[in-house]
C-alpha cells in the first residue's frame, strides 16, 4: 500500500482565511515575562476583517502574557489534527465592556446564531469575559502530515 506524502501548500491570505473559517481549534502561543512560550489550546474563529478571535477571560495567562507583548502564534488544526496552519500576528485584548459585541462575532463566527443574544450579551458581562484578536501578519503554508515524498514508495 502506497504511503501518504507529506505536504505543504503556500497559499494566499483568502485561500488562509478561507481554511481558518471552518477550523475552530488551535493551540495559541504566546511569550512569558521571561520570553518562553505558553501555549493554549482554544477555540476559535475568524471575524469578518479575516482577524482570528478567541474568547478567555482577562487575567488568564494568555490574556495577561498578550497584553505585555502582543507577538502571538497560532496552530490552527483540523478535528482530525491534518490538515493544520501556523499563523503569527498582533494580538490585542478587549476587555468588558468594549467586548460584548466582538464577543457575539465570535459566536456567531464558531456557532452561528445564537437564541437569545440578550442572554448571551448578559452572560458574557456576567462572566467577565475578554476577546482576544489577532491580526495576521504573516503564515506557513497548510501542512498535511506524512511521508517525504522521497520515502512514499519505500
């Protein structure tokens, strides 16, 4: 049985937004107070300016380590983990009450309509809830897992 090749197709910032819409989950990455990394595993979406949107609370590590240097990096991943895409950019934290209404964006990005969006608005301001907006400035190429191509047919 032949083995599956590996591959890695660059793809222009419609084709990237266009794979980011339907993927919800990701492993965001951002940098400590000392420089290493702290990782994330999140949901998320992608508003309409083609910015990924993620929901998390405003004195999480991701938030708090965003806040202080906004260089992020994302691993946006398929449910099946294959294919996947790095994503790096400016994050920048909204907090209440400015964020009610990206909130609902990022709803309706991940989920669609919501039935209730004044309970929805209310829980959101009841929770204390944060979003978190990443402007890409740049991206590798979407990645499948497998074999080089140069040991598929061994």
């Amino acid at each position: 049985m032949p083995r599956k090749i590996a591959t890695t197709d660059r793809v222009t910032r419609d084709e990237l937004v266009a794979f980011l819409r339907p993927r919800h989950h990701a492993v965001l990455a951002t940098r400590r107070r000392d420089g290493s990394p702290q990782m994330s595993p999140v949901t998320c979406g992608v508003d309409d300016q083609g910015r990924v949107v993620v929901s998390t609370y405003p004195d999480r590590a991701k938030a708090v380590n965003a806040r202080r240097d906004p260089r992020v990096s994302l691993c946006v991943v398929s449910d099946e983990w294959d294919p996947w895409v790095q994503v790096d950019g400016v994050a920048e934290v909204i907090d209440l009450p400015d964020s009610v209404e990206p909130l609902v964006d990022y709803y309706r990005s991940i989920a669609g309509e919501h039935p209730d969006w004044d309970e929805y608005r209310r829980a959101m301001v009841d929770q204390g809830k944060s979003l978190i907006r990443v402007t890409i400035e740049s991206w590798g190429p979407v990645a499948t897992g497998g074999f080089p191509a140069r040991l598929a047919d061994g």
